[in-house]
C-alpha cells in the first residue's frame, strides 16, 4: 500500500517497549505506517504537528504532561487528527474529561489486539490531519468526512424532529437517536439543537456551551462546511453538536434563513443531521422542516397530543410536505392512559409504526446526570426501541426522498378545520 492511502500512525509512551511494542503490532497492518514516536509531553505536540498523522496512541501518563493535557492540545491547533488515549482507569469521570479534551477513542490498558486495530481503523476514517491553529481548546471540530473521500460527495439526510405539545419528549428522543445512529450504525451523525430559546440539548448531554448558534449568527456572509465544523462541539459518543445560544437574547439574531443554509451544509458532510425543534410552528421550526428530508412527529397518548397531531397533518398538506418521509413515533406509551395505540391509530388513520415505552425513573435519570439513555444503559428497553428508529431510518431499502429545495415564503397556518372530526376527511 502507497504511503498517500496509509494510515499515518504516531505513538507517545515514555516507557521504550511499549512505544515498540505498539509499533509491532501496528505494523501487522499492511495500511498502518508507523511515522514517529515521543516520550514526552511537549515533544509529542510539537511532533504531532509537524507530521500531521491521522491517529495518534496518546498514553495517559507522561513525565511532563498529564495525556488529557496533550490531547486537548493537539486538537486545539489540529482538530482533524484523531488522539486515542491509552490508560489503565476505567472510571467514567477520565472517559469524560477525554472526550472533551478531544480524544476520539479511550483504551484500557490491557486492551487486545482486535480492539487497538479496531480502534484505530475507526478513528482513522474520519481523520483529516490539517492543523488549524487557530482553532480554541474548547472546540472539538473533527471532521465528519471519512479519509481520502471529498466531502462534496456526502448527501446525508435532515431528520427533523417535531411535537408541538410541551413535555412529550422531543429532546430526549432526538439526543438518543442521535447517539443510536453513531454507535450502534456507525453513522457519521450531526445534532442540531434548533431551539434557540431554551435549547436543552447541552443539559441532556452535559456538554458546556463553549460554541454556539451565535457564533455562527456572527460570521459575516456565506458559510461553508469546513467553517462550520469549527463551531461543532464534539460528545463522548462522537455526535458533533451544534448547540444552542447560551443567552436569550442572542436567539432572537439567528434567521431562519441561517439555520437552513448551516443545514444544507451539514447534510453534505454527515450521513444524519439530527434536528432538534421547539414545540410549535415558528420561523425556526419551518425553516428546519422546509430543509428535512424525514419529518419524525412525536406523539403521547393525550387527548392533546392527538389533536396537535391532527393539526400537524393538515400543516403538512398546506404546505407540501408530503413528499418527505414522515415517521410517527409514540413516545411515553403505558398501560392505564384510556386510549389504546390502535384507536388513535383509527382516529389519525396513520401508522406509528416506533412505539417507546413509559420508565420515568430511567428518563428524567439519565437527564439529571446528563448520561443519554442510549449510551450509559444500552441494554435498556426505551434503548431497544430508539434503535428500532434508527435502523428504520437507516434502512437502504427505503424509497429515498429527494431534498426540497429552500423556501422563501410561508404559507399562512389556518385552524383546522371540521373535517378531521372523529377522525374523518
């Protein structure tokens, strides 16, 4: 294999044999080229740019610096090059302070063979080693486009999710979604928090609000991919996430000609752009389903939701949305409410073909400790059932739905009218 389709490889470990046992390992691989190797701290940062490598097996302990120290370092200036952290702690507490110091993958020491390799193959394909300089320690910006394949060539899907009643769950559902497509289809993912008012996205994922909607509601002009992924902020699952402003105020300068256009953009680089929206039908929320490829309506079992669900239908038919995909998906579903999925199933005369169950100790849990389900209980039901929607997004069989061009105009939201009475046109 040439040297330009291999993947270049630095170690940084301060004891002799294991920098050299990890480079015999490596080299089993004919596409790993082992290009250098440190023993400290501040000769590993140097050397890392320098050489600009697209994986770099960072050991946690060092003379100088602490590995977490070095790594956020490193993808501070050049936050395409994929940093594995190599340690012997398993608690969560490291795993986390990694991730947001920039490191794509933490192995435990003693890892296997089959884990290094594998771990280094997965961080490598969405490696792009160009430094940036200027890019802030806080900002983790790897590139969402795998090695060697130009970005332009990427057409993801805008997955909109939407429910205009109040506390159904739309955040919950669009963060674990997000989390499902990335690990359990490796998918290369993108959450958008789209509620630039009171975004919660940031609390579900105990992520701090370092980049925002405001920065990129700053930047004078056009946008482009690479521009954007700077203002990405990166969770310990590998989602980047677009986060919303920190201060109220700051919402109100954000157009929703600017969510479309960061949309297009980030469709072009990520297989799924996960959009998360505020209950309602304003500008910002129109915008995202104006974009969307599938619209994911989430519903409860109430009276209320089902009617807000009647209105949602006849808002699709006003403004042409039929032609996206539109996935039903009944959230919070238990036993004892006085509706059964069938009858609103009749009354609607849909299919919810996703249903997730009803664990509130589970749900506000995981919320509190800013742990998505999906990820800290992965063997969990309502986990189960978000990877049911995932791999029914995922699934190549589908009809694909091509993307609607960007609108201009909105069409006046009436009342609904009589006839969806009882469940009748």
């Amino acid at each position: 294999m040439t040297g330009e389709s291999a993947l270049r490889i630095v170690i940084v470990d301060d004891i002799p044999e294991s920098r050299d046992n990890l480079e015999r390992l490596l080299l089993f691989e004919p596409d790993f080229r082992v290009v250098g190797k440190a023993a400290r701290g501040e000769e590993a940062i140097d050397l890392v740019l320098r050489l600009a490598p697209h994986v770099v097996l960072l050991d946690q302990t060092l003379p100088d610096l602490d590995g977490i120290e070095v790594a956020s370092a490193i993808t501070a200036r050049a936050p395409g090059i994929g940093v594995i952290l190599l340690g012997v702690e398993q608690d969560p507490e490291i795993l986390r302070r990694a991730m947001l110091a920039g490191a794509r993958e933490y192995l435990s020491k003693p890892f296997s063979y089959d884990d290094l390799i594998e771990a280094v193959r997965r961080v490598g394909r969405v490696a792009n080693p160009r430094p940036i300089a200027t890019a802030p320690a806080t900002v983790f910006a790897a590139p969402l486009s795998p090695v060697d394949e130009p970005v332009t060539t990427r057409e993801g899907q805008v997955v909109v999710v939407l429910g205009s009643k109040g506390g159904i769950g739309r955040t919950f559902v669009a963060t674990n979604l997000a989390i499902c497509l990335q690990r359990v289809l490796q998918r290369e993912v993108v959450l958008v928090d789209a509620d630039l008012m009171r975004g919660d996205v940031a609390v579900l994922l105990n992520l701090p609000v370092h980049r925002s909607w405001t920065d990129l509601a700053r930047i004078a002009g056009p946008l482009d991919g690479e521009l954007i992924r700077e203002f990405l902020t990166r969770h310990v699952s590998q989602v980047g996430v677009v986060l919303a402003p920190a201060q109220l105020e700051d919402a109100e300068r954000i157009s929703a000609e600017r969510v479309q256009e960061v949309l297009v953009e980030l469709r072009r680089r990520a297989d799924f752009v996960i959009v998360d929206t505020r209950g309602g039908y304003d500008d910002i929320t129109l915008a995202c389903a104006d974009v969307a490829s599938t619209l994911i309506w989430i519903l409860t079992l109430e009276m209320t939701a089902i009617k807000e669900t009647k209105r949602f239908l006849e808002l699709v038919e006003r403004l042409g949305f039929q032609q996206k995909r539109i996935v039903f998906v009944l959230n919070q579903q238990r036993s004892g409410s006085g509706l059964t999925v069938e009858e609103v199933e009749t009354s609607l005369r849909l299919s919810i073909p996703i249903r997730i169950s009803s664990d509130p100790q589970a749900v506000i849990g995981s919320i509190n400790d800013g742990t998505p389900l999906a990820w800290q209980h992965r063997q969990h039901r309502i986990t189960a059932e978000l990877i049911q929607l995932a791999e029914l997004l995922a699934n190549e069989s589908r009809e694909v739905v091509p993307h609607a061009g960007v609108r201009k105009r909105r069409l006046p939201f009436l009342p609904v009218s009589d006839r969806w009475t009882n469940g009748r046109r």
